[in-house]
C-alpha cells in the first residue's frame, strides 16, 4: 500500500461557483455545503466551473482558504 | 395527424431537509418531467401546482416545514395556486394530524408513495427511468443515496419511523446511474444514506460497501467519490484500506459520533464506547494519513451532566478533528429516549453547543495554519 503524505500547501481543488469576486470551490477534504472553502479571486484568475485545478493555499482563516492558481 | 396536447399546469417542488431528501425530489422531478411536466425546484416563479417535500427530523426542522405548508395553504385559499401536495417525511410521520390541522392540502404522502403522488398527477411511474435522475445541484456533483431507512436503534432518532427498514439499492443500479452522471459530466459522487456502513446486508448478506467502491471508482469520467454518515458501531475497517488504496475515493470520512462519554453512549443505545470510538479514529488516521475526518455531536440528551459534557469536551480536544458539527437534543415522540426525561434546560443545550463549537473553532483555525 503506498500512501503519500500530501503537500497540503498545493491542493486539488474543484470549483462549485463563482461568488462575487471569487471563484469558490473544494478540495477533497471538503464536502458542498458544510465544509471549509477555498477562494481565488477572479480578477487574477479564470477557471470554468466544475474544473479541477492545482492551487498554492496562500492564506487562512477559521473556516476558509485563499489560494492562487498553479495549474 | 398526431397533435400534442400541451399542459398549461406549472410544478414547483420545495426541498425541506437533508441531501437525503434532496434526492426524493430529484427522482420525483424526473418523473413528472418525463410526463411532459414544466417543473421547477426551489423557485420563486409562479407555479400553479405544489408540492413540499418535508422534514421531519427535529423540532426546528418540523417548524420550517410546516410554516412551508401553511404559507402555501394561504396562497392556495387565496386561489394563488390550484393544487397543494405534501410529502416526505414529516408527512409520513404525522399525516394523521397534518390532514386535520392543514385540510387545504389535497393529499399528505409518505416516504415511499412517490407512485400515488404522480398518480394524482395523472403521471405514470416510470420504472425505467431509474438511474436518470435530473440533478439539483451544480452540474459536476451529484449526490448519490445508495440505500433507505436504517435498522440502527438510537434512542433519540425518530428516523427510522419516517424512513423504515434498511433496503440497499444494487450494485448494478448504482453504477447504472453513475454513469449515466459521467455522461453528464458529472465529476464527484456524494454517497449518502442514513448508514453508509450497513450497505449490502440485505441484498447480498454482508457489508457490501467496498464492493460497491470498487464498482464506482472503475466508471470513467467519476473523479472523486465522497462518504457521508458511517455510523462507528461494528465499522468495517476495509472501508479504509479501500479509501487508501482507491485514488478517486476522497480521504474523508463523515462518521457522526453523537457522545464521548460512556454513560451518555450507552443511554443513546450507540452500541460503542468511548475507547473503541477512539481507537477508530487512530485506525481511520494510521490507515489514510491525511484523512479529513467530519463528525456530529448531540449535547443535551436526557440526564447530561456536567461531568458527562466535560468527558465529551476533553474528547473533542484531544482527537482534533476536521470537522465538527452539533446538534442540541430534541425530544421526540415514539423515540425510546422519549420515555426519559428531557431534563436539560434550553439555554444550557444551546451553551453546551457553543461549548463545542468554541473547541474546535481553534482547532480548526490550527489545522488550516498548517495547510
């Protein structure tokens, strides 16, 4: 069995929504709806919704975070 | 020549309650809709048919969904709309009552009397349509219920009164609709059920769940499948050897716990303890490292002491987990809990809930630092 210990600082995330400046999505840690966030500003970024993208978390708060986009 | 008549009849479902439910209504708008209905969910444009499908799940749940009915039993004495329908489970837990407290309904149904609704619909039941549910949510998720009702015997939960006997769906169906979802372009798969764990023990006589993941994970397009509600009590740890194995299968696990202490556990009828919850969670976290760990809690059961809530606080900080979520105690008729004495004040409920929130809102201020 190999299990990698993920870099947790670049994480996988899926994108649920656009929500006034942000694009707003998931990472698999994340269930919809009751579950942290994570937000990249759309005005840096373009993602299509319901994509994956690879984004580097550069902020945190209590229940969400901020990241910018990689891949 | 063949003329198609057109209905002028608009339906509007409103969804009250869990994802559970959630998925009641989908199948019930996939019905209508392959009866040539104009449907909508959750709108504010004018329809001239409703139907509420309700919860019946706490108190707080059962208030919202009866202010639902009567705000629309007004519209409807009103002649706002034509027709009033109501299901689900407040419905099927109480339609006795709701029939005379609410008459300008047309017809209360129960859980599983989605046949007689569209009935009433003039609506045929379409079996074939199994596993091509029109979906609510975002277009890239689906939520996915793989079996009804739960054979578990918790002294505070009334849901099994609403949602009867455990009966899993097949493998078979499952990844029929999973499919189907990929071909939608539908990328995560939420599974849901009243208990994730006991999927299977009816249809092929054990716990069936990792072949069921294996089956699901093998359907291109699924790229992430997520667990909601296992229940701790005789957890089958192949779960995580799965998870840890399967890529696609998301390192998280919702498992709501309820109560650390053992006396609380015990008067909940949880089957578990304190230790083997424990123990549990070590496995789950030595298994899958970077498992992201989701649980409830209920504080204010009958007879809660102090001491009883300090035991679960100090639970709560010492397994840190990724999330948590609580619920305060609501006494429940028919319930075997309903037979104790609902002893805890209100206001110590809703302090006690705090409590826990306050713990672990540091906790996860910490695990996201870490991020």
């Amino acid at each position: 069995m190999i299990t990698i210990k993920k870099n947790r600082s670049e994480v996988k995330v899926l994108f649920d929504r656009k929500e006034g400046e942000y694009f707003v999505g998931r990472t698999e840690y994340d269930s919809p709806e009751v579950d942290n966030e994570v937000l990249v500003a759309a005005k840096d970024h373009f993602v299509r919704l319901g994509d994956f993208a690879l984004v580097e978390i550069t902020d945190a708060e209590e229940y969400d975070l901020f990241g910018k986009i990689i891949i | 020549m063949k003329t198609k008549t057109l209905r002028q009849d608009k339906v509007n479902v409103i969804t009250l309650g869990c994802s559970k439910n959630l998925v009641d209504s989908e199948n019930i708008i996939t019905q209508l809709r392959a009866n040539d209905y104009d449907v909508i969910h959750d709108s504010n444009d004018e329809a001239n048919i409703i139907i509420v499908n309700t919860c019946g799940f706490i108190d707080l749940a059962k208030e919202e969904s009866i202010n639902t009915i009567v705000q629309y039993a007004d519209i409807k004495s009103k002649g706002g709309i034509d027709k009033l329908y109501v299901t689900g489970c407040l419905s099927q837990r109480y339609k006795d009552d709701l029939e005379k407290e609410i008459p300008e309904v047309d017809a209360y149904f129960g859980t599983l009397e989605l046949p007689g609704l569209l009935a009433k619909l003039n609506a045929d039941y379409k079996y074939e349509l199994i596993g091509e549910r029109n979906i609510t949510t975002p277009q890239h998720f689906a939520y996915m219920k793989i079996s009804e009702g739960c054979n578990r015997t918790c002294s505070f939960c009334a849901i099994p009164l609403m949602r009867g006997k455990h009966i899993s769906r097949s493998i078979d169906s499952l990844v029929k609709e999973a499919r189907h979802f990929a071909s939608l372009g539908i990328k995560e798969l939420v599974l849901i059920a009243q208990e994730l764990t006991y999927y299977g023990l009816d249809l092929y006589k054990k716990r069936a769940l990792p072949d069921l993941l294996d089956a699901l994970c093998a359907v291109e397009g699924i790229e992430w499948i997520r667990l909601h509600y296992a229940y701790p009590s005789k957890f089958p740890r192949e779960i995580l050897d799965t998870m840890a194995i399967q890529p696609k299968i998301c390192n998280y696990l919702d498992i709501p716990l309820q109560h650390a202490s053992d006396t609380v556990l015990e008067r909940m009828r949880r089957q578990t303890t304190r230790q083997e919850q424990k123990e549990l969670i070590e496995y789950a976290r030595a298994t899958v490292p970077d498992i992201a760990i989701r649980t409830t809690f209920l504080v204010g059961f009958p007879g809660e002491s102090d001491e009883e809530f300090q035991d679960l606080c100090d639970f709560v900080e010492q397994m840190r987990f990724d999330r948590v979520g609580v619920f305060q105690y609501s006494h429940e008729e028919d319930t075997t809990a309903f037979l104790l004495e609902d002893d805890i004040d209100p206001e110590l409920k809703a302090e006690r809930a705090n409590r826990i929130m306050e713990i672990q809102q540091s906790i996860s201020f910490d695990h996201n630092q870490k991020e």
